[in-house]
C-alpha cells in the first residue's frame, strides 16, 4: 500500500460502491473513484482512503499563544503538525496554499512522518503539547487520533485548531485524548454560506458539545470589514457564548487582505475593541484582541476585581501576577488548564 493511504474511520459503505463519510458535517456520498469535499478522502472500490496518514506539509514549535491559546499552559511551546486538505473553502485562508493544496494541483504533498515520530520530537523540542493546526485537523483525523493516543500515554497534551465542523461521532472517538480545541466562529449563516462554503449549526453544536465533554474550548471571530464586523452579529456571538459558558475565551482578531479576499482592508483597532466591550459588557469573562500587538486588548485581567494578570506583547509575556492559578490580588481562581505553569517557568 502506497504512503499516506490508509482506510478511514468514520465511514459507511452503500450500494454501488458508494461511502458515505461521517466524519465532518458535510458527510459526504462518494461515487468509487471520488475524493470527498475536503480532497483528502477517496473511495477506492467501495472502501474510503485517507490520503494524508502522516504526510506533514507544515512541522513547527510554536508559542501555544499563536493558536491562539490564553488559558490552556500558557508561557507554554506547542509542537505543531499539519497535512494538505480543508473541508472549508474559505475566500480568506490565510493557509491556502496547503489547505486548498488538493484542488489546485489534484494530489497530496507531505514529509512522511509515524506517530512515533512525532511523538519523539515533541519531547525532544520540550514542547508539552501537540498541536494538530495550519489546515483544518479533521480531515487528517486518523494521524491526529493515533498520534493523540500515543501522546496521552507519554504524558504530553493534544490541542485542535478547528473550524469546528466536525461530527458528534467524531468527538466522541478523539474527546478521551483530545485537552483543549480553539475553535473558528467565523460569521452567521450566510457567511458561513458566502465564504465559506459550510452551514453555522455544526459549528455552535461542537462548541457546546466539545464544553460539554470537559475539553478546554476557546473561540476565535476573525472579524472582517464589512462581512462580520457589525454591533448586532457581536452582541449575537457573545450571547451564545454566554448560554454555553462565560468562562470561554473569546479572540476577535484582525484580518489582513489575502487569497481570494484582498479587497477588503485591515480589520480597525477601533471594531476590535468595540466587540471587546460588548462581549465583557454582557458577561463573558475573558475577551482578547488579536493580531494587533501591543494594543492591550491582549491581556488577561481579573474579571472580579480588574486587576493584570498577565500581560503579552504578542506571543510574547512580559509581565504576571498570577500565583497558583488564582489573582495574586484578590485570590480569584482564574478559569483555564495548565495555569501554574508559569508559575514553574517564569520568575516574574
């Protein structure tokens, strides 16, 4: 059998030599011969392939910060894979050249890699987390899960950077293994339509199924001029946040022109802080700005008495006030997996 291939969970065969995928929302029917949406999943006379299994087209050590990460070890580095393939098609990737790799060259690109593999240099670069991250992580989900379960017996964490549109039979088979996911709420329904080429419900039912099973969740909003940026869809995403948990953190970030989407500017400081406010204002806890360093919007603050608990310029933290996990002011237990890890590293 050739690298990369190998039988695909969550799949049901039908008549005709016909799969039908159950992994991602979209569960996909596939003819024999045909790839599934996300380009990386072929029926191959009545049985379903994926095409990526521990083909990595992108391997780093990244600050868990740049997942973004604030409350899951923060401080942290976070040994990040990522193969070809995305069951979105979103107008503004700024990945596009690997996610959307499959249907602009048809094939599948990738350093061949075991999950032994990646496992090692996790612990050889003192990462203490895996991040499954770049594209989105479903659809090289057999290599995640394996890999996953290695990890979780070595002691080592596993994080998804997701678009969330997974299904409930998937969350069930990676939750045992899976410790934290940051998931895109990127717009309303027509925007998932428009620009991405999905449906909004899958999403929101990951977000509250995946907070349900006790898998540390945080959300971002890329906020884009004139797609997502209005009073009215912020004050929407913070009351949904709120129904499921106000201890969710919530990143509005900004956008930069790229892909298919350079005709729309810089995402303003001002809107940013705009859905700040209205997601603090409402209740939620813990409300960043991303992609503007330096703004403040960064920080994590007391949500009881108000006071800096750690500060960030980035990636980066220069300041903390946080001990044992709680406000070093007020003795607030401050939500979040992992937070004594500064405590260990950092002498601030």
């Amino acid at each position: 059998m050739q690298k990369g291939l190998k039988e695909a969970m969550l799949y049901e065969k039908m008549p005709e030599q016909k799969v039908r995928c159950h992994l991602c929302a979209h569960r996909c029917i596939i003819s024999e011969g045909k790839r599934g949406i996300c380009g990386v999943r072929e029926n191959r006379e009545g049985q379903l392939y994926t095409l990526v299994y521990g083909k990595i087209i992108a391997r780093h050590i990244d600050p868990i910060e740049k997942k973004p990460f604030f409350h899951f070890y923060p401080g942290s580095r976070s040994y990040s894979i990522a193969t070809v393939g995305c069951n979105f098609r979103c107008l503004h990737c700024q990945n596009w050249e690997i996610s959307q790799y499959p249907r602009l060259y048809s094939g599948v690109a990738g350093e061949d890699m075991t999950p032994e593999e990646v496992v090692r240099e996790t612990k050889l670069s003192g990462s203490i987390s895996i991040s499954y991250t770049y594209t989105e992580p479903t659809v090289f989900f057999e290599f995640a899960y394996d890999c996953s379960k290695l990890a979780h017996d070595r002691g080592i964490k596993n994080v998804f950077v997701s678009n969330g549109y997974m299904t409930r039979e998937a969350i069930d088979v990676i939750a045992p293994y899976l410790d934290g996911i940051n998931i895109d709420l990127k717009g309303d329904n027509d925007f998932y339509k428009k620009v991405v080429g999905a449906k909004l419900a899958p999403v929101l039912n990951t977000i509250k199924t995946m907070k349900e099973k006790g898998i540390w969740v945080e959300v971002t909003t890329l906020v884009i001029p004139g797609y997502n940026d209005s009073e009215d869809f912020f004050h929407w995403v913070a009351d949904f946040l709120l129904s499921v948990d106000p201890s969710i953190p919530w990143h509005v970030t900004q956008f930069y022109p790229t892909y298919k989407m350079t005709d729309r500017p810089r995402t303003p400081v001002s809107i940013l802080r705009k859905a700040r406010e209205i997601g603090l204002k409402k209740g939620l806890k813990y409300v960043y700005e991303g992609n503007v360093p330096g703004e403040g919007g960064e920080n994590t603050y007391c949500p009881r008495c108000g006071a800096l608990l750690i500060e960030r310029f980035g990636f980066t933290i220069t300041k903390m006030n946080l001990r044992e996990g709680r406000c070093s002011r007020c003795n607030n237990e401050i939500d979040g997996e992992g937070l004594t890890y500064l405590d260990r590293k950092h002498p601030f």
